[in-house]
C-alpha cells in the first residue's frame, strides 16, 4: 500500500503518525495504514488548502477506530449477556 504524500508531510511522519494512532487505539498497525491511507486519499481529492491534511486525517482515523473499538466491545458485553 503506498501512501502518496503532499510537500507538508513526509512518509516517515505518516508512518509514525499511523505507529502512534495504533499504539493509541490498541489496533494493528496493518488496519490503521489502511484506514489512514483511505481517509487520506478522500480528504486530499476535496481539500483546498492542504496544510491541514495531517491533522484532519489523524482526527478522522482515530474516531474511526475508536468507533470499531466500541462497537466491538458492545458486541463482546452482549454476547457475555
């Protein structure tokens, strides 16, 4: 999966953007690349001003994966129920 890059961010801070997110949310890293690398993609097709790529992408991965985080511990307490 290759992550296209703007002038603003580079690979290597993507990559550790993505390590951390996983780190945070307790994913493997290999989903939060792929939701990264979605969630990028869509923002930087609409986005006029660039510059806030970055930040707009972590936010928008990490309630992502907060929500499958969720969901997925709704499903186990009613399974458990």
């Amino acid at each position: 999966m290759v992550i296209k890059t703007s002038d603003s961010q580079s690979v290597g801070h993507q990559n550790a953007t993505i390590e951390a997110l996983a780190r945070e949310t307790d994913m493997p890293v290999a989903i939060v690349k792929e939701i990264y690398v979605t969630q990028h993609s869509q923002l930087e097709k609409d986005a006029r001003v660039k510059t806030y790529l970055p930040v707009l992408t972590r936010l928008r991965v990490k309630h992502i994966l907060n929500e499958r985080k969720l969901q997925s511990q709704q499903r186990l307490q009613g399974s458990a129920a």
